[in-house]
C-alpha cells in the first residue's frame, strides 16, 4: 500500500496515515504499515485525546481509584455520563445545556471534569495517570498531553498507531476496558455529531464514537456499524473496524472541514478494499 500517494492530492500541509491490519491475540503482532513521509512529525490530536483520558479513567476504575457510578457534573451525572457525553454539560464553559442522560451533548468541558475527577482520587496529576496507565504501557513514547485532557495531546502517526492496534485487539489492557470504549453506552439518546449533525441515535460508548447507521459520516459507507473511533479538529482520526478487522489512523496538519469530509471517505473506503479478506 503506498499511504503517501492516497494523501497526495489533499489540500493539507502535511498528512500522515497508518494502516493496522488486525491480528489476533494468539497471533505474534499486528501488521502495520504507517506514512514513509513525515511518520516522525508531531501532530496535534486534538479530540482524538479524549479515547486516551477515557481510557485512562476506565482503567484506574478497574483498579477501584474511581467507579463509573461516581457523581461527578451536574446534579445527577455520573462519571459513566460524562465519558459518554450524556451529562448535558456544555462544550466548553460547562452550562447545562439538557438534563442528564436527555441527549448526546458533545463536551470537552464533560471530559475535563472527569479527568479533574480521578486527578481528585489519585491524588497526583492526570498526566501522571496518562503515562503511567497508557502511554508508555502502549510504548507511546513520543506523545505528550500539552493542555486539556479533551484535546491536548501531540504526538506521531506511530503512537497514534499503536492506540488504534491496542482498540484493535488489546495486548496490554484489559479487554473489558477495551470494550467499554466501544459498547454503546445510553444507546437510545440522539445529538448532534460534532461537523456531521443530528443522529437518532447517536450512538457513543465511554471514550469512542460508534458508527452505526449515522449518515453522513467520517468512515466510508462500506465500514461496518460496529466501527468505532474519534475524529479530532485538528485535522485526524482512529478508527477501528472490527468486521473487516482493520484499523486505520491519520493526522494532518490543517485542520478538519470540507477538505476532509470529502477525502477521508474516500481513504477509508480505499483501506477496506486494500485490506479485504473477501
């Protein structure tokens, strides 16, 4: 696959892309090819950072710092809530924008909250957690958070690689974290999808957007419903299907709108034929 000549026609200053041909866990590794031109650079990730916070979370939950049922938001918010952009709790400045678990309300400020929350129960800065519980377990090594828990890492097309194989078929973290971030949670709620509109449902798990039948979408018309992942601002995407059982990842350095609603489609569609096992 020659990833550089998909991105070439973009109109972007730089792109890089990675494709993970999923393997199974018995299997030695996955096989991933990533961008020959700028596989080094540092991207912003910008709301791709939210599946890395989410999954932070979900483990220290695992390990009992938090519990899903913790209140934490508004009056009747839980922490699952806001992972799921459920609490109703604004995007930035944290107004009640509905009552909890009424709809899907995309929040940064949701995800601040409850990264401020298990900063709280650890007693040590997220970013602490971040690393120790993520970042380098994965072999994340060139990523760093510089900023908001919901949108502030950087980092290369490798590490952001090595995330989409982790959601893939998980090594290092539990699978039952792992899958948190992709079972529907609150399925039945519709919202907007930030760029894309309104959907009923919207469906989201507890850090990952879920595609199912939403349309117009990011993911091309050919990948599953069951494909999950996150789109950021800043111009990139990790999505996972697990029927085709490939993943693909990408960052730019201009940031997301028409351009992109137009090529990425097209990048997904061309990953799914490249990859079929059909």
């Amino acid at each position: 696959m020659d990833l550089d000549a998909w991105t070439s026609t973009w109109p972007v200053d730089a792109a890089a892309v990675g494709v993970i041909d999923v393997q199974p866990r018995s299997a030695p590794g996955h096989a991933v090819t990533v961008s020959a031109a700028h596989r080094d650079r540092v991207f912003e990730w910008a709301s791709i950072t939210k599946v890395v916070t989410a999954l932070t979370v979900l483990d220290a939950a695992a390990d009992g710092v938090v519990d899903l049922g913790d209140p934490v938001g508004p009056p009747g918010s839980s922490l699952a809530h806001l992972l799921a952009h459920a609490s109703g709790v604004g995007s930035t400045g944290g107004e009640q924008l509905s009552p909890v678990g009424a709809r899907r309300t995309y929040s940064n400020r949701g995800y601040e909250l409850a990264a401020g929350h298990l900063e709280a129960a650890a007693g040590r800065a997220f970013d602490d957690e971040l690393r120790e519980r993520i970042l380098d377990p994965l072999g994340m090594q060139a990523t760093r958070l510089a900023g908001s828990p919901a949108h502030g890492l950087r980092g290369p097309i490798e590490d952001l690689a090595r995330l989409a194989a982790e959601l893939a078929a998980p090594r290092v973290l539990q699978p039952e974290i792992v899958a948190m971030t992709s079972t529907p949670a609150f399925p039945t709620l519709a919202g907007v999808l930030p760029g894309y509109g309104r959907h009923d449902p919207n469906l989201w798990g507890l850090g990952c957007e879920i595609r199912g039948t939403k349309q117009p979408h990011w993911t091309a018309a050919g990948n599953s419903p069951q494909t999950f992942g996150h789109f950021g601002q800043a111009g990139g995407f990790v999505w996972v299907d697990p029927v085709a059982q490939v993943a693909c990842v990408c960052l730019s350095a201009t940031r997301f709108g028409p351009w992109a609603v137009t090529a990425w489609p097209v990048l997904s569609a061309a990953v799914l034929a490249a990859t079929s096992r059909r």
